[in-house]
C-alpha cells in the first residue's frame, strides 16, 4: 500500500529556515500530485503548496516568495524549502500524494513545525 512519511519539523526561530520532506513508497511516485498542508491548534488544514506530475506549482498566498516546492522522482520525494519563517506557521504539516483521475488520496502522519519569537 501507499505510505508517506515526513520529516524535516522541529523548533526553529523566526526567520529561520526548514526544509521539510516526504517519501513515497508502495505505487509510482512520478504520477501523483504531491501537496503539503498544515493544521495550526483549533484549525482546520489547510493547502499550503502542491506539484503535480508535470511539475507545475501552486501556493498558498502568505507563503509565496518564501517556500517552495520540488520534488525528485528519483528518490520518490517531494520537498518543502521553508525560508523566513513566521510564528503564526507553527503548525503539523501533513504531505499528501493523490492522482484526481482514480481518486487515489494519501496522507502522512505529519511532522510538527515551531516557530518562536
């Protein structure tokens, strides 16, 4: 089956930089979107970037300018570059691998982002 595990969360200071990263297992990495959300306390996830198979991006608009997105076919990996770091991005960040065409819809477990002051 599908799995995605994250890493690359952890407490870093404002303005600072993570690098977070998600690896697929268990189907073909190239054909999906991959996409990072994140969900502060008391809120709902939201998108924050994807790319799809074609390598196009999206973001979320308090992020543009500061993150971005890649990803490696060849080590089954999507990254999220987290540069300039503001405290109100303290959240769990989940990785999420789907392909629109057959429904297929996966998820991490999430890795916890903390931003301080």
């Amino acid at each position: 089956q599908v799995q995605l595990v994250e890493s690359g969360g952890g407490p870093v200071q404002a303005g600072g930089s993570l690098r977070l990263s998600c690896v697929l297992s268990g189907s073909i990495f190239r054909l999906y979107t991959m996409g990072w959300y994140r969900q502060a306390p008391g809120k709902q996830r939201d998108l924050v970037a994807a790319i799809t198979s074609a390598d196009a991006t999206t973001y979320v608009d308090s992020v543009k300018g500061r993150f971005t997105i890649t990803r490696d076919n060849a080590k089954n990996t999507a990254y999220l570059q987290m540069n300039s770091l503001k405290p109100e991005a303290t959240a769990v960040y989940y990785c999420n691998a789907r392909i629109a065409t057959n429904l297929e819809n996966y998820w991490g477990k999430g890795t916890l982002v903390t931003v301080s002051t």
